[in-house]
C-alpha cells in the first residue's frame, strides 16, 4: 500500500550521516590492523575490538534495509525501484561476502596478533565494494525514499539499529555518528525520543566515542571524511 498523501515523508539525511561515519571507520581500519606489532595480542584485541564493533554496525544496517526499505521501493516505486533494487540487493550479497571474511580473520587475528596483512587487505577489498555501494545509494535510493518512504517507516530503520545493538554500546555508536553529523541532524534523530534521552545521549556519545578513538586511533580526533 501506498502511503498516504498527507503524511510527513521520511528525511533521509540520517542515512548520510551514518555512511559518513561508516566511510570514515572502514577507512581507518586497515593502517590500524597494520600498524599493530606482530603478536601484540593486547593491542590486536583492543584494535580487533572496534573493528568488531563497526563491522557489527554495518550489518545491522544492511540488515534493515534489506527489511524495511526495499521492499516498500519495490512495492511502490514502480519502474524506478525496478532500475536499481536488484543492484543493491547484489551489492549486499557481496559485501556480506567479503564482510564474512573480514570477521572470520578478525577473530583468529585477536587471538594471535598474527597475519594482519591478511587481515588488512581484506578490510581494503571490502572498503572499496562499499564505498562504491553506499555512493549508488545516496545517489539513487535515498531520493527514492524520500519520495516513497514515510516519516514513520524510515523511523523504523532506526528502531531496527537501535534494537539489534547492545545497550552498551548504543551511546559509542551514536557518538560514532555524531562526530562529523550536522546538529541540525542529529537533532531530528532525537526528535521523537523523552526530553531527558534528547537531553543526554548528544553529551554521552560524544565523550563515549572520544575516550574509545583516544583508546583506538590515539586521539580523540580522528581524521574525518574530508581531511
């Protein structure tokens, strides 16, 4: 079904924030692998550690999508989802691919400290596969949504992340987020939340991600996506 007329579409500019965050991460991750001493097992678990973490992240947002969004685009856009739907499904598939490996190596590499060239280079392959995903994407599906997605169903993305994420790690992954995200974006994301969470998780998130990237990257600033 359709949505109504005279409900509020979605606003999707979330969706670039999270892909901001996403880039930025995957980008990093590679030197990060590499510039851990072979057999340094403490730093491989705190370095492996985030990159469980980002990987953990990025399926669950794939994860959604496949879900909640492509169904409503295939449903309701006609021709227009027909032309780019089946891409991204396909591009899921082999970014689920080379993600299985990634997270495969990364458990043996924790453990070890050992072999992280390995690792690293699937990182790189698996970057370049999303990188030029999440491009198409902003590019052709997101204006899509805009058009066909209503306030309430884009939402639901969200809830789908916010569902499948640890509480723990909820405010980190915000911050994550935040880091480079317009206020005037983040706010919206709040928008709907108690005036306390409103209030809260901004503050939390970024001192969360801050301590974490001093911890991982050895500062609290670690490049953005532009530098």
């Amino acid at each position: 079904m359709a949505p109504l007329v005279d409900e509020p579409m979605a606003d999707t500019r979330d969706m670039y924030m999270a892909h901001t965050a996403l880039r930025r991460e995957f980008r990093l991750l590679p030197e990060l692998i590499r510039s851990v001493a072979p057999g340094d097992t403490r730093r491989a678990d705190v370095v492996g550690s985030h990159a469980a973490l980002v990987c953990r992240v990025l399926h669950t947002h794939h994860e959604g999508e496949d879900k909640l969004l492509w169904p409503k685009l295939v449903e309701r856009a006609g021709v227009d989802a027909e032309a780019i739907v089946p891409t991204m499904e396909q591009q899921h598939h082999a970014i689920d691919e080379l993600h299985n490996e990634v997270t495969g190596r990364l458990v043996a590499w924790r453990s070890t400290g050992e072999d992280g060239e390995a690792l690293a280079e699937a990182l790189e392959r698996l970057l370049t596969v999303l990188i030029q995903h999440m491009a198409l994407e902003e590019k052709e599906i997101l204006p899509l949504a805009a058009k066909h997605v209503t306030a309430a169903e884009w939402h639901q993305l969200g809830e789908h992340g916010m569902e499948n994420t640890p509480k723990k790690d909820l405010p980190l992954v915000f911050g994550m987020a935040m880091y480079e995200g317009d206020p005037e974006v983040v706010k919206a994301v709040l928008a709907t939340a108690p005036l306390p969470v409103r209030m809260i998780v901004p503050v939390l998130g970024r001192r969360r991600y801050a301590a974490h990237a001093r911890q991982v990257h050895g500062t609290v600033r670690p490049p953005r996506i532009g530098s």
